[in-house]
C-alpha cells in the first residue's frame, strides 16, 4: 500500500535524511484530500518581511542595511518567522504542490476601485502572494534566495524599506525558473505565473504583457496625473467593459489590474487557493516536463532533487519575506516498495 506519511522524528533520528528536504511520494492518480490530510508537512521559515496589521519597523536603526545574506533581509529587530507546510505527490505526468501557512488577513485586492457615490476612488490595497525559485540547472553549490536578491539599492532607512532595482541574479549566464502567485491577480485565473529570473531581472516564459494598470493615468502619461491616486479613475470593469458605460451604485468595486490569462509557457503552472481559518492553502500542479528550456524538470528517482527557494508576500510588492536554508524537492522512485522505503527514509504508510 502507497506510503504517504513521513514522520519527522525518525528522520532525524536515522541520520539518513537530511531536514531541509521535501520529499514527493508517487501515485497513479491525482491527490485526494484524504492523500493530503496524510502527508505531514516539510516545514520551512520565511524571514525578513512586514506582516500586514502589525507595527512598522520605526525602531530599525539607520545602520541596518540590506546584505546579500542567505535570508535576503533586512536589519535588526523584525518580526517573527513565518512557518510555511509544504507537501508533495507526484504522477507519471505531473508534480502536486501543497503550501499553507498562517495569514490572519486576506489580502486578494489589488488597488481595486470603489464607486463612493460621487467619484472612483482608490483602495490602495496590495495583494499576499509568493515566489518559488528553482536552480534549474544546478548552477549554484548551495542555493538559497540570496542569490536572488536586490543586490543593489536596498536598505532600511528609520521606517521605510526602499528597494529601486528589481530581484536579478549577480552571475550571468545563470538562470531560475520562478513560479510566482499573487492573490489577486494569478489566483481569479487560478495559475502561478510561470517566469525566469537572470542577471537582468525577472522575465515571463512568453515576453507578452498579461498584468494591466485599470487606470487613465498608467495609460495616458502625457496626463502627469499620479496612477491610482485622488483624481485618477479605473477606466474599464472586469470584463473590459468601459466605465463610461456603466451605471454603478455605490460599493461597486473594479479590478486596479486587468489580466490576460497567459498562453503557451506562461501558464504552465495550474494553482488553486483558499483562505481559511486564517490561514492560506495554495495547491500547485505542472508537469513534470514542460519542453520549455527555461522550466525546471522534475526527475523521479534522482536522489539529487533541484534546489529551491521561497518567498512570501503579506499585503506588499517589496518587503517580503524570504527563505535562507538550502531546500531541495525529491521525487522518490515509485518502483520502492513500503518495506524499502521505511528501512530507507524513516517514513511509515496506511
């Protein structure tokens, strides 16, 4: 009978495992809940962001700067880590991805619109979401998200974070494969955004831009109006349907961001999200094998794994928090029976 619990404790205690690793069990057919509620979680902390509805950093020193550290963040004094349970299957097609963790706000709003009755104003909302980074190529010894940071012009000065250049790698010739969700925007189509980072920063599998300002400003720049600010106004609805042909009341809300749903390697990776409980529930699934030069391959058996690393979103496009151990996906050969897999990985199954 498939194994499908893996039990911590004996992990350690046989010395064969080591504790950044997430293994993925095979199976002939797609997870079930039941599948789900019997893998116990391979735990990873996220350090270095801001949690939405806490207090701001004001008591950061002026000397707290930002390093290409392993935890790719910030200075002294933050706030607690945040705990995120992942947990793998795999078929003969596709890999399954589970990620929770505790968020007590959902933030699925991104500088959405609301009709006051008078005039469009602004919420000024952001969105939770995440970004899984995988070497690929196995181009870095030992990865973690330090090698994806800002490396440049980032800092903390009193409260404010400031962060000008957008996530690159150091090294050319070097690439990721980022799978990046967002609360807002992927998550109403239901897929990660399916990108790759280098040494000039973050690029879609297809160069087409699908993330759209709902603003007159953003599209008429001549206007020197400020995107989403006071006198600024949404220009369509969520079904492109233009403003001036609506009739709202007041409360009707607009998408501050159009989306086209990606075609081709954009779209790669199917995801599937809840928020419950105060927590979020985010279920992955890609093939194995895209064809697509700049996706990840998923091996089974290859005891090697790919590296990756995580980082998480609260309600902000910056100052987020970030992984610093070594973390690498397994996928176990399906062809080991119970018996092999229990003598060799300390795991037990129903």
């Amino acid at each position: 009978m498939l194994l499908i619990s893996i039990v911590p404790a004996l992990l350690i205690a046989c010395g064969e495992v080591p504790s950044d690793h997430l293994y993925a069990l095979w199976l002939e057919d797609s997870p079930t809940e039941f599948h789900w509620s019997r893998a116990l979680p391979h735990q990873i902390y996220v350090h270095g962001g801001r949690p939405h509805r806490l207090k701001s950093f004001s008591d950061i020193d002026d000397d707290s700067v930002h390093t290409t550290t392993a935890s790719c963040h910030h200075g002294a004094r933050l706030p607690e880590p945040v705990m995120v349970e992942l947990r793998a299957f795999y078929t003969d097609q596709f890999l399954f991805l589970r990620m929770t963790w505790e968020d007590a706000t959902r933030d699925d709003r991104m500088l959405d619109w609301v009709y006051s009755g008078g005039r469009w104003q602004n919420t000024g909302q952001f969105e939770d979401g995440f970004g899984l980074l995988w070497d690929a190529q196995g181009a870095f010894e030992r990865f973690s998200c330090s090698y994806a940071c800002h490396i440049n012009d980032f800092g903390v000065n009193q409260s404010s974070f400031h962060a000008t250049n957008k996530m690159r790698l150091a090294k050319e010739e070097t690439w990721l494969d980022l799978w990046n969700w967002k609360a807002s925007r992927t998550a109403r189509y239901n897929f990660a955004d399916d990108r790759y980072l280098d040494h000039n920063g973050m690029h879609g599998d297809t160069p087409d831009e699908i993330f759209v300002a709902n603003s007159k400003a953003s599209q008429d720049p001549g206007s020197r109006l400020t995107p989403f600010g006071e006198v600024d106004q949404p220009l369509y609805d969520a079904e492109r349907q233009p403003v001036s042909e609506l009739n709202p009341t007041p409360g009707t809300r607009l998408p501050g961001y159009l989306v086209e749903p990606p075609l081709a390697g954009r779209n790669d990776v199917n995801a599937v999200a809840l928020h419950l409980g105060g927590r979020w529930q985010v279920t992955l699934r890609r093939a194995l094998n895209t064809n697509d030069p700049r996706d990840v391959v998923f091996i089974p058996g290859d005891m090697q794994g790919v590296a990756f690393g995580l980082a998480m979103m609260d309600h902000t496009l910056y100052e987020h928090y970030a992984s610093k151990t070594e973390e690498r996906l397994l996928l176990l050969p399906p062809q080991l029976t119970d018996e092999e897999v229990g003598k060799s990985y300390g795991m037990f199954g129903y």
